[in-house]
C-alpha cells in the first residue's frame, strides 16, 4: 500500500531539500519511459516544482492508473515552475542504441524547459551530457518525488502518443498495448510484418528459426542498451 503520510511526503523531497540547502534554485527530476517497447520513442520527462508543492498521492508512474496518470499530470503541469518533454524516435534508437537514445531524450527535455535547471536528478544509473549538476539516484521514480513527477508526465505524453499512432498502424493495437512486446502484439509483427515506428533492432525473434518470449527480448535490451 502506498504511503500517503507527511513524514513520507518529506522523504520523498528530501535530495531536493539537500540541494536547496546548497544554494541550487531550480532542481529537475528527470525520468525516461519506453526503454522495453518494440514501437515508438523513447520519451523523457523533466520537470521541476516549486518547494511547496504537495501531492502527497503522487507515485510512480508503473503503480497508478491511467485515470491517476492523467489527474497528477494536469496538476504537476498547472503548479510546477516548469515541465518538459524530449523524445528519441525509433530510427535513432536503431541508429545510436537504447542507452544513447535514453540520455538523448533526457538531453532534449532538460534543454527544451523553460526555466533552465541548476541541478537535476535523474532515474537510474547513469548522467546526462548536460554541463549542469547531476545526481544519478537508482528507483529514484519511488524515492524522489520530482523524478516521479517527471516520470508521470513522460508516461502520459507517450501513452497519448502511441493512442494517435494506433490510429495510423490499427492492425498493431498501439492504444492497447502502446508499443510493448505483448503476446499479440508480437505475433501481429511476425504475420505483417513491422511498421515505420517499430525498433528494428528489437526484433530478432523474428529472424528464421529464432524463437524469443518476452522475457527474452527484455533481457535483450537491458544487455545491449
């Protein structure tokens, strides 16, 4: 069950308040979505909010529903002192790989916000390119409520995204599965064949005599991006 006291709430605003400590004004939380899908871009959100912000239902975006998605992401997007997006479509994904895609997004969303960040928190392992202080905080989606922000915003804008392409692709059913390798998504790719939106590199279980789950294409990305 999720945590909704106010002693959380502090926790998870608590690198923030480290860095506000410091002197830094404007810290982003910065969050990709879309790593795993065999379709679409991979999207990053960067957002930052101001110290009285308080949402204290906010979580990550792989725990709430798409209604709390989209409730959380009109307030993150009506009370924060700024929010971006930045993307890497599925040809430079094929082109660069996962991981330079992923940071390429993170780079895109930092520079496209409106108000210029001082600091940044990201998600995961691994910092940005950006000449700017960074903190690279592992779950930092469940730890950081600015990375959780920025990871809503991200998710909601890519599901948006891939709701539009389902439109263009139906045979694909991008609204239900938004790009991920699902069973029947899978087998839709191996009888037509993939679309323009799809990873190229993604799909070896589609080469002669090669069988792949999902699992395996999973573990495929991780060990290759």
């Amino acid at each position: 069950m999720h945590d909704n006291s106010e002693e959380h709430w502090i926790m998870l605003r608590q690198d923030e308040q480290e860095c506000w400590n410091q002197g830094y004004t404007h810290v982003m939380g910065c969050d990709e979505v879309g790593r795993g899908a065999l379709a679409g871009p991979c999207v990053s959100g960067g957002v930052i909010l101001n110290p009285d912000f308080c949402l204290m239902d906010l979580r990550d975006s792989k725990e709430a529903t798409p209604k709390m998605r989209r409730t959380w992401t009109e307030i993150i997007k009506e009370q924060a002192i700024s929010w971006s997006i930045g993307q890497a479509e599925a040809s430079e994904i094929d082109t660069i790989n996962i991981h330079k895609a992923t940071l390429t997004a993170m780079s895109r969303a930092i520079r496209s916000s409106a108000v210029k960040p001082d600091y940044i928190l990201i998600d995961g392992k691994f910092i940005t390119t950006e000449k700017i202080p960074q903190k690279a905080i592992i779950q930092g989606d469940v730890k950081s409520a600015v990375i959780a922000a920025a990871s809503i915003v991200a998710k909601v804008y890519r599901d948006e995204l891939m709701m539009e392409y389902a439109k263009v692709y139906p045979e694909y059913e991008f609204d239900q599965n938004k790009g991920y390798p699902t069973k029947k998504h899978m087998d839709v790719i191996r009888r037509i064949g993939p679309c323009p939106i799809h990873r190229k590199s993604y799909l070896k279980f589609l080469e002669k005599g090669r069988q792949m789950d999902i699992f395996d294409i999973l573990v495929d990305v991780k060990e290759n991006g």
